[in-house]
C-alpha cells in the first residue's frame, strides 16, 4: 500500500478572483496522507500509482521574483499580486487562497508548514521587492558587538588593576619610608651618648652608655589602642592639651549647637575614657591650648584665630580673663615656674607677654627683627645654672620659616606712650602700658637659630635644652623631616654677649606627603631619663 497520495490540480491565473478558473497548465502537488486514510484506501481496493513529477529547472526560478506554488512572477495588482502569511512567506494572491481552500479548515504555509488561515493573508503594496542577503553581515556585526563588550570589559579590568598598582607602589613607598626611619632610630638607640638625657638610648645614672638592665624592660614594649571616642561627628578636632592633676584632656572642637556657632573645647575624662562638658569660647578656630605645667590651678589658655586669647578655669567651667589682640593668635605657652606670665604668637609675626594680673592687655610686645611669618609655637625654657650646655632661661620662638631663642635677661623695660599702636613699634623694643607693675619686668633679646625650613611644630624638654622641630615637605627636601636637635650657650669673651647655636643630633624621616598638619611631642622618661618623641 502506498504512503502518500498524489492529487493533481490545474491552477493559472485570471483576471477575476470571483471568476471560474481556467486550466492551462497542470502542476503536481505531492500532499502526505495519514496512516488511516492510506490503509482506508488500500481497503477500497485502490491501487495509487505516483504520476510522474514535473521536473523544474532550479536556474529558471528566482524566489526573490516567482510565486513559490504556481512558479510564475507575482505582480503588483490584479488576482495574482503579491502578498504575505502570518509567518512572512511571500505568494501570489490567487494561489495561496486557492491552497488554503484545499487545506480544509486548518490550513498550512506551504514554505514552513506554519498554521496559516485566508485571513491572515495580507496585500504587500510595493512596486519591486527583492531580498538581500544580510546573513555574514549581520553575523559579522554580532562578532564585532561580542568584542567590543570583551574590549570594554578588558579595559575595565587593567583600569582596576592600574588602581591597585598605585595604592600597592604607595604603600611600598611608605613602608620604605617607615623602614627607614626605624633604622634611623635603631642607629640612634644602638649608639651610645655619654651625655646625661641623650636621645632614648642612654640613662641618665650611667653617662658611659653601659645598658641598665632595668631601662631595658621598660622601654621594651608597645603602646595599643584601648578605646576610641567620637567627639566631634564633623571633624576639625586641631589640638590637645593635658590636665594631669585632675584627669583631664582638653580637646578643641567645632560647636555642635546650630544655634550656637563657634569653638571651643570638650573635657575628657582620662581615668575613666569618657568625654565631659563642651565649653563653647571663641567665634574662630583654637590655634592652641597651654596648661600651666606645674601650677596646678586648673587655668588653661587658648589662643583664637579671633583675635582673642582667654583663660577658662576647669574647675567652674568658666572664663576668667579674655584678652582682645591686635592680630589673630595662632599659639600660646606659660612663662613656667611664675604663674603670672603667658606668652601669645600672633599671624604677624609679633609675640605677646601678658600678665594676667594686668587685665587691659599685653605688658610687653616683642618682635623678631626681619621676620613677619606667623608664630606657629612657643616653647618656654626655665633657666638652669647647673645645665652643661645652655643655663640662660628664656622663649623658643618657631615661625613658618625661622626658629629664634629669645634670651631673657633681667632689665627695666623701655616705656613708650600708650597711644602708640604695637604694631607701629620698631623691632626689638617693647610697649607697656600705663599704670602696669614693671618691678619684674624682663626684656627679650633674639638669637636666630640655624634651623631651616616649612616648620610645623616646635616641642623641648627644658630640663636637658633638648628641642625637637617638625617640618613639611619642601623642594630642597621632599620629605617629612623631624629634627632633633640641642641648644647651646657659647660663652662670651669679655665684653661680649652670650650666642646661642644648635647642634643637630639626629633626623628622622617621613612620607612625601602630609595631609594633616600633626604635632609631633618630645618628651623625657621620668625613671629612665631617656628621651621620647610621638608624632
């Protein structure tokens, strides 16, 4: 029994869709049968015999141009013009109705066997229509598409890469900058001074440098962090100064009151690491904050970009003098061991003597001949007749470009009219106002020191005239560079003033860049005597 049947119908083009075709040319349409009906039909007693195929030349058809039943050309208008199923295969009119009116009720493409019904069949209004093969284009834009996102992401990739490259080499550069300076002191620690108070490494009970076995345990060791507190949630926290009679840290900071704008500082309690009171003091940032180091009266002073420096009892949490100043103040110290005396730098580069039991102002104003630069730090050094070096007392003066020792000496200041302004003043003389106590009246005579550069702190143990001086990076050197140096008095001949030089000890090294304007602070082990410093 056959598998297929073979029905032959005669199509050809007419005028008239509603007219009666007319047969001129017969072609076959090989249409498969289901299982059943093939075995109804051998049932029947028919015998199916395939007619023979009408074999078309492939060459001779154009598919972008012929109708694929009838294989003749479509047209633009009449029975036979061109149209389209659902699925986007392209017929003449006339025959695609004619196939799917054969096909019963469900009807399918002849070209993709597609579902496909008389209503989907839809007019294409076009005057010539051809096909252009866009296969290797579009599979070549896909390609360029796949490696234009690889590239992208490629780059993304060696972007990252690049970052990490960066932060590893800065790192490297750090590191290589704090071996450095370990070495430096390792070099200063392993080499023996035979002077008391030398730079942590020798004590002072034995000058011949011979190590203690109890020095050596403590100051073997390492300092970690405890707890940490927020006290300011926007920053600007600039200086630090220490109560230790009481317990207490003095922290400037920003006003956290809106409706209070201003600076000032917040107590901090060091026994138990917790913060205390904000006292709310000047309308411009602290500069500076100075405790008297052995009058325990609980009076710290603070100096103001304002133009104001003023003293606040921590004991009432309350000010009890405020001075106004002709500049803005940008550091502040005590004239220890005498309660009385406070010194002020100013932008100017002026420094202010006052006595708070003068509360009109300044009893004396001091210039450093040549040099205007701000007064970054003061340091006071007490006069010490049994010091080795240097028993002349007097002030450490660092300006952003200079440091200056200003040797105090015991004479009755020059008293010039109280309408004069201190700024009119001529360097190297003093104003005082009148009515001011001037029986212990001092004067000042400066003693530039040959010690060069953008400096940013100044901090001395007046004990062993030792004095370390912090400076920025600059172009002669492009570094961070802590300078640890010694100040000395050289005796006169006679007739001749005292001069004061310093002798450099040791330089330690930092980073190529300082974000942050830090303090560094030398200090001297009280059992040990060896000296220390923190940055």
């Amino acid at each position: 029994m056959a598998d297929d049947f073979i029905e032959t119908l005669s199509l050809s083009s007419v005028s008239d869709p509603e007219d009666e075709p007319e047969f001129v040319a017969e072609h076959r349409l090989v249409i498969p049968l289901d299982e059943e009906e093939a075995e109804d039909e051998g049932k029947a007693g028919f015998e199916v015999k395939p007619p023979p195929m009408v074999q078309l030349d492939a060459s001779l058809v154009d598919e972008s141009e012929t109708c694929s039943i009838c294989f003749e050309a479509w047209t633009t208008s009449g029975a036979h013009r061109i149209c389209c199923l659902r699925c986007g295969h392209l017929f003449g009119k006339s025959c695609i109705l004619r196939w799917l009116a054969t096909q019963g009720r469900v009807g399918k493409c002849p070209q993709c066997n597609a579902r496909a019904h008389a209503k989907d069949v839809r007019v294409l209004f076009c005057k010539k229509i051809k096909a252009v093969d866009t296969t290797d284009r579009d599979r070549a834009l896909c390609d360029l598409d796949s490696e234009r996102k690889l590239r992208r992401k490629l780059e993304l990739e060696l972007s990252e890469f690049k970052f990490k490259y960066q932060v590893a080499s800065d790192d490297a550069i750090r590191l290589r900058d704090e071996l450095s300076s370990l070495r430096a002191v390792l070099s200063a620690v392993q080499t023996p001074r035979k002077r008391p108070g030398a730079f942590a490494s020798v004590s002072a009970s034995d000058p011949e440098g011979t190590p203690d076995p109890k020095c050596q345990k403590m100051l073997t060791g390492s300092y970690e962090i405890i707890k940490s507190m927020l006290l300011s949630p926007t920053g600007r926290c600039r200086v630090v100064a220490a109560c230790e009679y009481i317990n207490l840290l003095c922290v400037s900071q920003p006003s956290s009151n809106p409706l209070f704008k201003g600076f000032g500082f917040r107590k901090v309690h060091t026994g138990e690491l917790r913060p205390l009171k904000y006292i709310h003091l000047h309308s411009q940032p602290i500069r500076d904050l100075a405790l008297h180091p052995e009058h325990e009266d609980g009076i710290v002073a603070s100096a103001s970009m304002d133009k104001s420096l003023k003293l606040t009892s921590l004991l009432v949490d309350q000010v009890v003098q405020a001075y106004q100043c002709p500049a803005p103040v940008w550091s502040c110290c005590w004239a220890s061991p005498s309660p009385n005396y406070i010194f002020a730098g100013s932008v100017n580069g002026s420094v202010l003597l006052f006595d708070i039991r003068v509360t009109s102002g300044p009893v004396e104003t001091i210039y450093i001949e040549g040099n205007s630069s701000p007064v970054t730090s003061l340091q006071y050094l007490t006069p010490d007749m049994n010091s080795p070096v240097c028993q002349s007392g007097g002030l450490l003066v660092g300006q952003l470009t200079q440091v200056s020792f200003l040797e105090e000496m015991r004479a009755e200041p020059t008293t010039l009219p109280g309408s004069q302004d201190v700024n009119d003043a001529e360097p190297g003389t003093s104003t005082t106002p009148p009515g001011s106590d001037s029986a212990d009246r001092k004067t000042y005579r400066a003693h530039p020191l040959p010690l060069e550069g953008s400096l940013i702190s100044l901090s001395c143990v007046s004990s062993s005239r030792l004095l370390l001086a912090s400076y920025r990076p600059s172009q002669r050197i492009p570094r961070v560079r802590h300078l640890l140096a010694e100040l000395v008095g050289i005796r006169p001949l006679a007739g001749q003033a005292y001069t004061y030089e310093c002798n450099e000890l040791t330089s330690l090294f930092g980073g190529t860049q300082m974000r942050m304007l830090s303090r560094a602070r030398l200090f001297q082990h009280e059992q040990s005597q060896s000296m220390y410093f923190f940055t």
